[in-house]
C-alpha cells in the first residue's frame, strides 16, 4: 500500500505530544499547560492492575515491534505520535476478575482508558491466539494515538456550588457531548470503522512478513481470500464497487466488520459522485483517517454537505452515535 497522507509542509506543526490528551480547549494557555502536565503525569505514572499478568516473551516481542513502527504509521496521516511505552500497555487476566467485572467487560477484547492513560488488553491464557492479542493490542494502540482533547464542564453540587472538571469534546471520529448526566458520542461507530480500517493498514504495511504472526492462519486466511500467495501481504483492491465484497475479503476475524461496511458504502458513494476529483476510494478513506488523527473534520464536513446537502454531516453524526 502507498504511502499515503504525509503531512504538508505548510501545515503547523503540533507540540510534542505527552499523554494520549492533546487539547484542552475553552480554557486559558497556563490552565491547558497546567492540564497537559498532569496528563503527562498520568501517562508516565503507570500503576499495575490487581488482575494484570505479566506479558509473556512473545507478546512482548510484538508489543515493541508494535511500538518501533506505530509513530511513522501515525505519521503518515498528519497525526502527532503519542510516546507509548511498554509500560502503558497492560494484559489483564479474565480469570483473576470478579463476575461483575467480566459481565461489565462482556465481549470487549481491550480498551484504550483516558483516566489511567494505559491500554487494557483482557486475556484468557486458556483461549487466547497470539495473533489474536497482537491485533487488539494494535487496534487499541491507534484508539490511543488518536486525536483527543477535553473541555472544562460545570455541574451544581447538592449545596448550590458549582464543581468544574474535564470531559472529552473530540475523541477520534467521536465527538462527544454532555448535558446534565447524558454523554452522547456522535460517529461512534465510524470511529470504530476508522480505527479497524487503519488497523488492516498498519498489519498490511509492517507484519505481514512476520514469521512469529503469519504462521498463525490469521493472514493465510485473508490472502487466500484475496487470491495472493501466503508470503505476499494483504492487497487492498481499490477497485473494489462493492462494500461488503471489501469487508468480507478483508475482516480478519474483526468484530466491526457492520460499521465497516457501512463506512465503504459512505466511501463508495462519495466516489461515484465524485469520480473527477478522487482517484480510488483510498483517496476519500485518507480524509476520514486524517480527521480521525487531526481533529479537523472541515474538510470532510465540507466533502459530505456538498454531496448529500446542508447539515448532512450532523445527521451522519446522529446516525452513527453510539448505540
């Protein structure tokens, strides 16, 4: 696959990013400043789980091959590379929770948590696949290095005074908003498609030659599909028409493939009305991945209302929020 959706030269460059948070808006310079450092505290204190295990030798081995290539992926859709450690990714064991932490958990395979700035990845060493955990390790990783910011929100206490924290405003794809106790996330489910779409692309891109990975039938699975020899790496057909033909050769075992073809049915009718100005449909997904690391949806927005109409991008939040 190209490289695709490198940073322009004219665009500004961001800070150097220090936690998974890289805005605080609506609030003063010395606040955010004061804001980011204790983020940065948060991601560089890492506590250790009462459920957590230690990583075997072959996770680890994954985790820092996952760490050594992640920043250029980011990268090359203008997004600033958060500085992820081991330390930030941890295994916790299924079997060492409570009932009602699991029933909580329920099908969730990992989870990338603003509060701990860590990634959880739950594990049952009795079923678990390596290639299994590199995949939601990976998959979370690109949650993490998403474009996250907070805004200050005010509620009344029980005595009439008034308490203001921090909440999230845009995570990812998600744009997130809180009214009394009700938080709503607009574009939940692209953000999940996104997220699983750039995941395919980073497996493509740096593991498919693994050996400790490929021998797993999890890539010998898709490149058959594909009609590729075993040692050839995943080709994303671009001239592909049709969404679900592109989710099915592409899945993976993923368990979003329902918002993923619902993004490529997006992505294929913004071509097909756009033909002139978009090569491939890949061209139209870099937008929906640079909003997804920039935090910048003017451009998309301005893409989906000239297509389908004024507010149309509002109405595709609500139509995608989560469920």
């Amino acid at each position: 696959m190209p490289e695709t959706g490198p940073k322009s030269q004219d665009e500004p460059q961001e800070l150097e990013r220090t936690s998974g948070i890289m805005r605080i808006t609506g609030v003063s310079p010395e606040i955010e400043e004061r804001a980011l450092e204790f983020w940065k505290q948060k991601f560089d204190q890492q506590e250790l789980h009462e459920a957590e295990r230690e990583k075997t030798p072959e996770e680890a081995r994954i985790i820092e091959a996952i760490l050594a290539r992640l920043p250029k992926f980011v990268s090359m859709y203008g997004g600033n590379p958060v500085p992820l450690k081991m330390e930030n990714i941890h295994i916790v064991d299924l079997d060492n929770l409570s009932a009602e932490s699991r029933k909580i958990i329920g099908e969730k395979k990992g989870l990338y948590d603003l509060n701990s700035q860590s990634v959880a990845i739950f594990s049952d060493c009795n079923n678990d696949k390596l290639v299994d955990v590199f995949h939601n390790i990976s998959h979370e990783l690109i949650h993490f290095s998403a474009f996250d910011s907070l805004m200050p929100y005010t509620t009344l206490e029980k005595d009439g005074s008034a308490k203001t924290g921090l909440i999230h405003r845009i995570r990812g794809f998600s744009i997130i908003t809180t009214s009394g106790d009700k938080t709503e996330f607009y574009f939940k489910d692209l953000d999940e498609a996104v997220t699983e779409e750039l995941t395919l692309r980073f497996i493509d891109k740096y593991f498919t030659s693994d050996s400790l990975l490929v021998q797993d039938d999890y890539f010998t699975k898709i490149m058959n599909m594909m009609g590729e020899k075993n040692t050839q790496p995943i080709r994303f057909d671009l001239g592909l028409t049709d969404a679900e033909t592109y989710v099915m050769m592409t899945s993976a075992g993923s368990t979003y493939d329902r918002e993923r073809t619902e993004l490529w049915k997006l992505i294929l009718n913004v071509k097909e009305k756009n033909s002139d100005k978009f090569e491939s449909p890949e061209d139209i997904f870099n937008i929906f991945a640079k909003k997804y690391f920039t935090g910048n949806a003017l451009a998309l927005a301005r893409l989906i209302e000239k297509i389908y109409g004024k507010d149309s991008f509002r109405k595709l939040g609500e139509k995608t929020k989560a469920k």
